[in-house]
C-alpha cells in the first residue's frame, strides 16, 4: 500500500517534477558546465578551464558593468525603501479619501515595465521632458541631461524607480496597519512624541517587513537589466550598462554563452555574498513578535 501511495503521489506531481528538473536544475547545472567551455552556441562546447573566468578578470566593460550595478543598487533600494516608508506611514492617516490616494501611488507599480520605460523616455528628455520644463520654471536654467549625460543616467534611472514604489508601499502599509494601537496610546501615556513613536514603535515593529524588502531589493537590483535595455541601451558611454545587460549582450548577441555563463555565475556569487552579508550585519535589528 505505501509503494502503490507513493507511486500514485509522484505520478501527480510528475508535471512539476519534469518542469523543475528540464527548465530548472538541468539549466543550472548545464551553465556551470559551459561556465568553463568555450561555447559559441552554434558549436559544440570546448572545454578550457577558468580561461572565462580569466578573462573576466581583465575585461574592463566587466568592471564597468559591475559598478554600474553596485551603484545603482546602494542607492536605489535604500532610497526607494525609505520613500515607500514615508509614503506609507502617510497614508497610513485617518483622512478622507486615503482610499483614492492609496491608488494612486499604488497604480504605476502594475504599469509595464517597458510602458513605463517608454514614457520615462520622454519625460526625461532634456529638450521636451516635463521634469526638465518643472526645473526652468523653478529657476534652474540649465537642467540636467539625465539619460543623455553620462554622470545622470544611473540617477534617472534610480529616479524611475521610486516612481514605481507602489508594491513595496502596499507591504509596508500593511505591516503599519497590523501594529497594535495599544502601542502608540502607552507611548502616548509615557508622553512620546511623533518621532519617538515612530523610532521606538512603528520601526522595531514593522522591522520584519522592512528586512525582507531590503533581501528582495538587493536581489532584484542586482539583475537590473528591462529598464536600461529599453531606455538607453547601455548609453551613454557604458553608463548604463548594468551586469544583467552585458551578460545578455554576451550571450544573444555575441553567442558567447560560456563566457555569459561565467558573468551569470559570478552575479550568483555577488548575491549570495550581499544577502549573507545583510542577514549577517542587519539581522540582529529585526524584532519579531514573541521573541
């Protein structure tokens, strides 16, 4: 009876079991394999050793690529966890119509990534862009050339991003809604001011939330690729090409897939390494309930 019930569950999970194993673990383990080939994808794999791995090691556009990546990502999910923060202990108030003001900031989160590309494009145009047009009339005649500009691609870019917060705002919302409001009254008793509330209460609480935002930012920044790709194809100078789009560029466009197969693997490496190294530094603040 146990092997027919172990028989009839693992032909049930068959249709997972196959998808995992082809379209998950054999990818994986054939990208380390190629990862120390010499692979053009129209021949057959040669293997070398770590001559990719050497190589990366002296190719500059890597260098160039990786900086661009740890820039945009220790300033943006920071910067865009700290704006949804504020958004969120906003609309976190008991006014009337927060129902509305909550869509609103939430609706460019479910935007298309390329859409919104697309339309930051040309509100970003330092002829014609609105952002532009709003600096003249504040006084600033010579506004920046954002993606045009080498030194103000990487911030228009980081800018983008906290136009599209509105998923990270919902979660923090909830975790804010979730507080308990005998907190606040206590501190309120003890005689705590808004900031001493928010320090002491609202944070340590809400601190599980923010923890895991910040492991999923990191993650995701480190693969930045869909908006630069679209935006400025890795323009101006290489200012824009982040890690994700040159590894793309090795491997779709210069059918070097061994060699994106090394870069793929190091990006595995930079995020193991950046998430063990915040769950080491960052994990001792984070307070959950009944600990």
């Amino acid at each position: 009876m146990n092997r027919s019930s172990l028989a009839t569950g693992l032909m049930f999970i068959s249709p997972c079991l196959v998808g995992l194993l082809v379209f998950m673990v054999y990818p994986v383990v054939a990208s380390f394999y190629f990862s120390f080939c010499d692979y053009m994808i129209f021949d057959s794999p040669r293997f070398i050793g770590l001559d990719n791995y050497g190589e990366l090691v002296n190719d500059p556009l890597f260098w160039t690529s990786l900086y661009n990546t740890l820039y945009y990502t220790l300033i943006a999910v920071p910067g865009g966890m700290l704006f949804a923060f504020l958004l969120a202990l906003i609309l976190n108030m008991k006014v009337r119509g927060m129902a509305f003001y909550r869509t609103i900031f939430f609706l460019p989160s479910i935007i298309p990534i390329v859409a919104s590309s697309v339309l930051w494009v040309w509100i970003l145009n330092p002829q014609y862009g609105l952002v532009n047009m709003l600096l003249i009339r504040l006084g600033i005649p010579n506004p920046p050339g954002w993606l045009s500009d080498p030194a103000w691609s990487k911030p228009a870019l980081i800018l983008m991003s906290l136009w599209g917060a509105g998923g990270t705002l919902v979660i923090y919302l909830a975790a804010l809604q979730d507080i308990p409001v005998q907190l606040y009254e206590a501190a309120e008793l003890d005689g705590a001011h808004a900031w001493h509330k928010i320090r002491h209460i609202t944070i340590p609480t809400a601190s599980p939330v923010l923890f895991f935002t910040l492991i999923m930012g990191l993650i995701t920044s480190l693969q930045y690729f869909t908006q630069a790709y679209v935006m400025t194809s890795g323009g101006p100078g290489n200012s824009t090409r982040f890690f994700a789009f040159y590894l793309f560029d090795n491997a779709f466009q210069y059918f070097r897939m061994g060699y994106a197969s090394a870069m793929a693997w190091i990006l595995f490496l930079v995020i193991v390494v950046s998430t063990f190294l915040v769950f080491r530094f960052t994990g001792k603040y984070v307070h959950y309930a009944g600990r």
